[in-house]
C-alpha cells in the first residue's frame, strides 16, 4: 500500500530525475495518506503514442473516472 503508477510517453529520463521523481511522490503520498516511504511503490512505464488511446486512456481514464483527483486536458 499505496502503489503509483505512471505511463507516459517516450522519453529520456536519467536516473537523477528518477531519483527526484521518486522523492516528490513519496514525500506527497506520506503527506496525504500518513503513511512511511518504505510501503510505497511507485511504478514508471513507457507507452508509445498510438497506444496511449487503448492502452491508457480507455480502461485507465475514461473508464475509471470516478477514481480520478486530476482530470486531463485533452
């Protein structure tokens, strides 16, 4: 508990920006949800742009909307 999970389109990510990443959500998530930095998990996962619709957007966005705290603007 919790588990994060992002997708996002290709791109170069270093493991210094890995790094950040992962301090900004753990530091938000224990935040929020009072929980410790040891049972966060946080996964990164790459999905080419043609797939985002299938892939991302109907089953994670659309159809799970109810669970959504930030909605996109496209």
């Amino acid at each position: 508990m919790p588990h994060v999970s992002i997708k996002h389109f290709p791109v170069s990510i270093s493991s210094e920006q890995k790094t950040m990443l992962v301090e900004n959500i753990n530091q938000a998530v224990t935040e929020a949800l009072g929980c410790s930095k040891e049972v966060i998990s946080i996964s990164l996962e790459s999905v080419q742009p043609d797939d985002w619709q299938q892939a991302v957007y109907q089953p994670e966005i659309d159809a799970k909307s109810q669970y959504l705290i930030k909605t996109p603007n496209y």
